[in-house]
C-alpha cells in the first residue's frame, strides 16, 4: 500500500500545529510534528533532548542528523501523515524524498500558510499552551473559558519558552533563510499550494480540505 503523506509549510505561528491536529481529528492523518517530538524529548531528559535543548532556546535549527532520526521512526507504519515543521531547510526536503522513494510513500501536497510578520509576532506572544496535554490557546482569538487554564484538564497555561520576542525574531530569521527557500523547492514538483492564513481557523481549515479533497 503506498503511504500518502502532506507538508503543512509556513512560518510560526502561522497555524500548522492547528491544523494538523484538525486533520488528525476529522480525517485520520497522523501527525507528525518535529516541534512536539523534540519538546518531548527535552522534557523526558533524552539523548535527543539534551542535544536539542539549546538550539530550541536560540530558535534554531536542531541538526539534521538528529531530526532525521526522529521522522524516520514517527513514520513507522504509518500510511496517512500530516508533516509539521518538518521539512525545514532544503537539505532535510532532499532526505525526505529519499525516505518517501525507500518506503514507497508519496508528498502529494505542500500547504504554505501564509501569514505577516506582524500577526505572526502578535499570535506567538499571545500563544499559551496546556504543559499537560499540549493543547494551544490564543489569548486574543481563542481564550480558555477559565482564567489562563486548559478547559480539558483545568491546569494553569504555560508560554512556550522559545515564545519570547528575542527568540521570536531569531526564529523569523531562520524561516526566511532556511525554510522559506522549500516553497519554491515544492512549487518547481508542481505539488504547492498557498493558502491565506490570516483568516479564521475554521476557514483555513475549509481550505485545506479543498485542496486535499480526494483524500
Ligand atoms: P516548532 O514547534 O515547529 O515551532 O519547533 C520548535 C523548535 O524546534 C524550532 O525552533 C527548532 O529549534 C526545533 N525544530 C523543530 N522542527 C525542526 C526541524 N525540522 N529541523 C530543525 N529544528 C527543528
């Protein structure tokens, strides 16, 4: 059976976590997320983490030894996959094609959310997420119910750390010089898509599954 799998591209906070976990709700992709995987493995103390901890503190890119290593075994058995966060510079795009020929599996679309600096900077540092089951609020758009804690497990929303504003703009930096060269890396395969990201979820959402429907 061939494995499908689609890149959600575009810069952070531009809503990919978001809409990958809508994916994995309503239509069954697995998602994988570099980000989440790393943040795992700094919490559990790993060898991975210790690696990654220092580069995440920056904004920077964790090697790509590494980062290999970690989709290489997300994608284990998996046939229906939604990518966030990864690839993120053309090297990693290079391997991906690599794996993708080795394990019979196909990108069949690459989604750019596109979205400004100035509502990026804004969402980042609005942006809370639950340290117990990951959820992501936004303080502006989509508040808890409940005073600064998650409406599933009542415990007090935490800043990611690397959502500060130093780290924010090393972070946009690092997505013009390293990550945005895949948009044209994906639009020369014919497979990329654009997609406003400024407006609602639900909407971005809408259009997503538009572009994906014969999944
Ligand atoms: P994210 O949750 O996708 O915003 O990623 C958070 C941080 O994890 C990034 O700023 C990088 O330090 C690291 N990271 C995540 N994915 C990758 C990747 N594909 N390659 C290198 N570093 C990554």
């Amino acid at each position: 059976m061939e494995r499908i799998g689609i890149i959600l591209l575009g810069p952070p906070g531009s809503g990919k976590g978001t809409q990958a976990k809508e994916l994995e709700k309503k239509f069954g992709f697995v998602h994988i997320s570099t980000g989440d995987l790393l943040r795992k493995a700094v919490r559990e103390g790993t060898p991975v983490g210790k690696i990654a901890e220092k580069y995440m503190r920056e904004g920077a890119l964790v090697p790509d030894d590494v980062i290999l290593k970690l989709v290489n075994e997300a994608l284990d058995g998996v046939d229906k996959f939604v990518l966030d966060g990864f690839p993120r510079n053309t090297s990693q795009a290079e391997k991906l094609d690599d794996m993708m020929r080795e394990k019979s599996g196909k990108i069949t679309k690459a989604i750019l959310l596109e979205v400004t600096d100035d509502e990026i900077v804004r969402r980042l540092l609005a942006r809370r997420v639950c340290p117990s089951c990951g959820r992501v609020y936004n303080l502006i758009t989509s508040p808890p119910k409940d005073d600064n804690k998650c409406d599933v497990c009542g415990v007090q929303l935490i800043r990611r750390s690397d959502d500060n504003e130093d780290t924010i703009r090393n972070r946009l930096s690092v997505y013009r010089n390293e990550t945005a060269p895949l948009i044209d890396y994906y639009e020369r395969k014919g497979i990329l898509v654009k997609i406003d990201a400024e407006k609602s979820p639900d909407e971005v959402f809408n259009a997503i599954v538009r572009v994906i429907g014969a999944h």
